[in-house]
C-alpha cells in the first residue's frame, strides 16, 4: 500500500512507497482455539481461523455499478482439516449470507460473530485430514474497508492487511495461500478485471462475464477485482510472460511508463530470479469517491494495483513485491520486512541500474539524515510492534540495513542470497530470521552482531555495522 512521502532530495520518480498500513498448522501457536476465530497472529489475533488449510477459492460475483449497495456473491471454499471439525468460521465482513453448504449439504446452522466472523455448524462433522467444500451464498453493500468505489462509477479492491474480508468469505491471513478463481458478472460495457490469467468471455441478457484464475498460491489480502469501464493494453516480457494493462477512464496513460514496466520486470528478474507468476501488468484506478479510497499502490498478485497513473519508482516497489511477499509471504504480521524491506531497497537497486552511487548518494546522505533522529532508529525491523508492522521508518531503515548487509557480505554473495531466497521459499511462507540464517549460510560470515544491530536494534548501529565494505572510505 503506497503513501508518498514529502522527502527533501526527491523527484516524483525517485519517490519511495511506505504502507501505511506454509503450513497453517505450524503457525498457530498453542493458545489459538482449534476450529475457532483467529489464529493468534501477536498483531492481529482475530485474523483468519485455525482448524483447517484452504487449497482453494472460487469467487463468484455480480455487481451493477448503478448500485453500489449491493454485490451478490456464491464463494466455494475448498479446504483440508487439519483436526475433527464439529464446527469453524470463516471471516466475512458484513453482508446478508442467505445459505452455507458443507460438501453440498445444507450446514447444521451458521451465524455470525464478532467483526467478521461467519461460524459454520456443518449437518456432519469434517474428519481429520479429509478435503471438504463450504460454499457461502451472500449479499450486501461491500464493506469499504477493502472494497472502493470510483467517481467513474466502478469499483475496486485494495488493502493492507485487510481487504477479502469486504468482498467474500475467506481465511484471512497471510500464512494460509491459496489458488484462486474470479467470475465477474457486470452490466455490458464494463470491465472486470482479476489476478492472474483471464479465461473466456460469455455476454447474456445485456451482462458480460470474466474470468480470471491464479495459479499460484495467493495470500487473501492480495486479491482483487476491478470493475470500470477499462482500456486494457496488451504485452509480453523479453522472457514471454503475458503482460495485461488496463486503465480507468480517467487515469493517465503514458506510453513511456507502460514499456517501462516490462524493462523493470525484467532488470528485477534479472537480480531475484525468473519472475515467479504466469501474468503480470497493472490496475490503474482513477479518483475513488471515498476520502480515503484505497492505497496509492498495492501489490495485488500478479498486477499491481495503481492510483492515476505509472511511474518507475511505485512500478519497481510493487513489482519487486512479486517476489518479496506474494510469492515468498511472511508467517505473520511480524516479518513485514519480508515484503517491505525488499520493496524498498529494490528502489535504490534501479536508481543504480540508472546510474547513481548508492554509497554516496542515497546511503550516506540517508544517515546523515537521520543519524540524530532517535525515533527513525527505534523501529526493530523485525517485530517492530503492534500498530507498527509496515511503518515508514522501518522501510528507510530497512533498506538501508540491506545496502549495508551487501557492502558487507559483497556482492555475489547478497545477490545469491537474495535469489536463493526467492527460489527456495516460492509461493510459501517465511520469517526474517530465516533469511538471516540464509544470508550467514551464503556467505559465510558470522553475522549476528550486524542483525543484532540493525534488525534488533533500537538505536543507530555501532560504527563497524553502520559503514562496513566500501561505505567506510571517504566521501567523494
């Protein structure tokens, strides 16, 4: 999610992203309830619901942009049970569901609890480790939280951490990915557009249906529609993959930024690894009709959602995302650095590939920025806190520790860690600290003083940490 920052030193296009905002089985920690609401994230401990592990959704909607209040939904939830299942939740935020079936039956009883917790009573109970289907029948206003309406009269789903929750029942947390399936049903004239690849078009009665499936296991908060009446521009990276475009009526399409994103595709794949999905490209909304109508950019799975318009610095961050937090997620809302931290650096990475002296003119003038700003050091870039799971400070920080983690260990061996990383981890789960025993391993240096000082820290790290390889030579 992507808030600019009033920066001294920056260009729009040199303007960084800051949000503002595996196995299930081995995340839930002992206190979270077996089949019950949430699973006991230290951040959010309502978040998504233990006892079972979705492999699957199939998302069915219908929505007329002439009223806005109402989207009608059929989501099919296919899940494994990780125990016996008496009973489980789903989180739904809102909405009137008028039927539940567990493997096609018609479920014992159904009710709601909580902010968004939809608990299911199925006619038999689940057995351990057996595959089962919920479907969920609902109806109502999308809650706005996740799901935002245009001033051109369409609709689109953004946030972070949240956001499924406001269109269809789900498991809400990162640590349980899924594939997913979009069928979009909208009046004729308007575009729905998904994750992943599109399938056929069918037109009845004056309405156009969409499909849309990922492939790839996806984490909730990454999913999306949008609905507008979209120009959608078609391409390919220099490796092949389909690259799909669309934009609003009223967002800005620049020809230049738009052949830019498949240069950034492929300079990042070139750095991380082969790009990890079967789609890229974007979603560039227009102006919502909200005052807080959704993030400037989010990285929605396999195309990158965007306000207004392009531009290399936000199409570098949410792209490197792809790699760093869609295809390889953190466990829990701890390890935002697993996304953002990447995301960040990846920035700096470009602006080199372009030209500049990352020593010079981005790190040192960086701590010289904050070396005497305390609260820009007291952000731990792992487990920064309640409220502080993607902050700001612990972007600049974060990428800041990156640059000088790799003037540390060098060059070679960072880049090899950094695609080790997203070639072992693919389309799973993963915590900071792993990728420190990761970086160690590679490189083969004790590194425990360097994270103790800049992922643990709270203060500016000791000299040694702060200017290792080339960054303690003299400014130029």
């Amino acid at each position: 999610m992507y808030r600019l920052l009033n920066r001294r030193r920056r260009t729009v296009a040199a303007l960084v992203a800051a949000v503002v905002s595996g196995s299930v089985l081995a995340t839930v920690p002992a206190s979270a309830a077996i089949g019950g609401p949430g699973l006991g994230d230290p951040y959010f401990p309502d978040d998504g619901n233990s006892g079972y592990d979705v492999s699957h959704y199939d998302v069915r909607i219908s929505y007329d942009p002439a009223h806005t209040d109402r989207l009608d939904g059929d989501t099919t939830v296919t899940a494994r049970a990780l125990t016996r299942l008496d009973r489980f939740s789903l989180d739904l935020k809102g909405f009137t569901v008028a039927s539940v079936k567990v493997n096609g039956a018609p479920a014992k009883a159904f009710s709601r609890a909580g902010a968004h917790e939809l608990v299911v009573t199925p006619a038999r109970p689940v057995a351990k480790g057996s595959a089962f289907e919920v479907r969920v029948e609902y109806a109502g206003r999308p809650d706005p939280e996740g799901w935002h309406t245009l001033e051109t009269g369409g609709a689109n789903v953004s946030g972070e951490p949240h956001s499924a929750t406001s269109w269809y029942p789900s498991n809400d947390h990162p640590s349980d990915k899924a594939t997913f399936a979009l069928t979009a049903t909208v009046p004729d004239g308007w575009t729905a557009i998904g994750n992943g690849l599109p399938g056929p078009e069918s037109v009845k009665d004056g309405r156009r249906t969409f499909r849309w499936f990922e492939d790839r296991p996806m984490a909730t908060y990454l999913s999306t529609v949008a609905i507008d009446r979209f120009t959608v521009h078609r391409g390919r990276t220099a490796a092949g993959t389909p690259v799909i475009t669309a934009y609003s009526p009223d967002a800005v399409i620049d020809a230049e930024a738009e052949a830019q994103q498949t240069e950034i595709l492929d300079f990042l794949a070139a750095k991380f690894g082969p790009y990890p999905f079967s789609s890229a490209g974007a979603i560039v909304v227009g102006a919502s009709k909200e005052p807080n109508g959704g993030p400037l950019a989010l990285e929605t799975q396999s195309r990158p959602t965007y306000g207004s318009m392009l531009f290399d610095a936000s199409m570098v961050h949410e792209n490197t995302h792809q790699w760093f937090g869609d295809s390889v997620s953190f466990k829990d809302w701890r390890d935002g650095c697993v996304a953002e931290c990447f995301a960040q650096y990846a920035g700096q990475l470009w602006e080199e590939h372009k030209g500049a002296d990352l020593d010079q003119d981005y790190y040192r003038s960086e701590v010289a920025e904050y070396r005497n700003d305390p609260s820009f050091w007291s952000v731990r870039l792992y487990d920064p806190g309640p409220g502080k799971e993607l902050d700001g400070a612990l972007y600049f920080k974060g990428s800041m520790m990156l640059h000088a983690l790799r003037r540390t260990v060098g060059d070679e061996a960072f880049f090899r860690t950094l695609r080790t990383w997203t070639r072992d981890h693919a389309y799973g789960n993963a915590s900071f600290r792993q990728f420190e025993a990761l970086a160690a391993k590679v490189s083969g240096k004790d590194l425990k003083g360097f994270f103790a000082a800049w992922v643990d820290g709270t203060v500016i790290p000791p000299h040694k940490y702060l200017y290792p390889g080339t960054l303690g030579t003299p400014a130029r």
